[in-house]
C-alpha cells in the first residue's frame, strides 16, 4: 500500500472523490485566496493534516475560519472529510469552548469586583433569553468591557452579523 493510499485510509476519506475533482478544488481555493496568505495558509493546513501534525479537528475548526467569506470554498473542502467526520458537529464544540474560555476569561479579568463579573452574567443571560435587543447588548457590554477591548472583540462573535456596534470600533 503506497503512503497515499494509507493517508486516504487514515482519514477515512471518501475514496469515490477522484483526483482530478481535488485539483479542481485546489486551483479554485489558489483562485479565490490569490495573493492572500489565506491560501498558502490553507495549503500548509492541508499538508500538516496529511503529515500527521494536527487533527481533523483542529483542521476542521481553522479551515473554517480561513473560508468563513467563501462559503462555496468551505462546502468543497467538507466534500472531502472523511464520511463519519461532522464538521458542523465539530465547529458547534468549537463554539462552546470559546464560549467557556470567554466566560472564564471574564471571570478572571473581574476577579476583584464581583460586581462587574455579576454583570456581565445578567448581560448573557438577557442575550440568551431574548430580552434585550442585540444592540442594546452590545452597548451593555461595550460599556462594561471599556479599557479591556479583548474582552469585547472576543464577545462580539456571539453578536448576529449587522448588529449596530459589532461593525464599528
């Protein structure tokens, strides 16, 4: 078995995809990317994932944030996971451990005044149940996060695109 065969078998990549079909997909990512280093990015991801360097689930989770503005991009790279590979499963546990580390990130920022921190639950959970308008969180939360901008950028994520104060900064 050569060492492209046991690579396909590793990953358990869909052996029906033909060759011809990868090299349409890699001069359009070289196409769409050109002269960004979003595609030489890609490229080393792809190379480090056939080498064994990272995971399925790390390249899962950093190919979607290179191809996030070229969803047509990111279909065509999901066509060749392996079968029992979810990557919509796999970006959802993504998500969640941002959304912890943003939590306990803000937990340690605050750790001195448990008021703030206190505040910054009720924001989330007025988010979480609809209380407030997204904007109006927004501004909640740009208010509490003033002088620890970090805090803000990595929240603004959870924010539906076109809210008014996700865009500007």
């Amino acid at each position: 078995m050569d060492s492209s065969s046991k690579q396909r078998k590793r990953a358990g990549m869909n052996t029906e995809l033909i060759l011809e079909h990868a090299v349409r997909y890699m001069k359009s990512v070289a196409e769409k990317l050109d002269g960004e280093k979003t595609a030489e990015t890609f490229f080393h991801l792809i190379k480090d994932f056939n080498e064994y360097r990272i995971d399925i689930y790390k390249l899962i989770t950093k190919v979607y944030e290179l191809l996030k503005a070229h969803p047509d991009l990111l279909e065509g790279f999901y066509a060749f996971l392996p079968e029992d590979v979810d990557p919509l499963s796999i970006l959802r546990k993504k998500t969640q451990e941002d959304a912890v580390s943003l939590v306990l990130k803000v937990k340690w920022r605050f750790r001195h005044n448990v008021r703030l921190y206190n505040r910054f639950l009720t924001i989330v959970n007025q988010y979480g149940s609809m209380q407030k308008p997204a904007a109006v969180i927004c501004q909640d939360m740009r208010t509490l996060f003033q002088g620890n901008e970090d805090l803000f950028e990595a929240f603004k994520k959870y924010l539906p695109a076109g809210t008014p104060g996700v865009e500007d900064n």
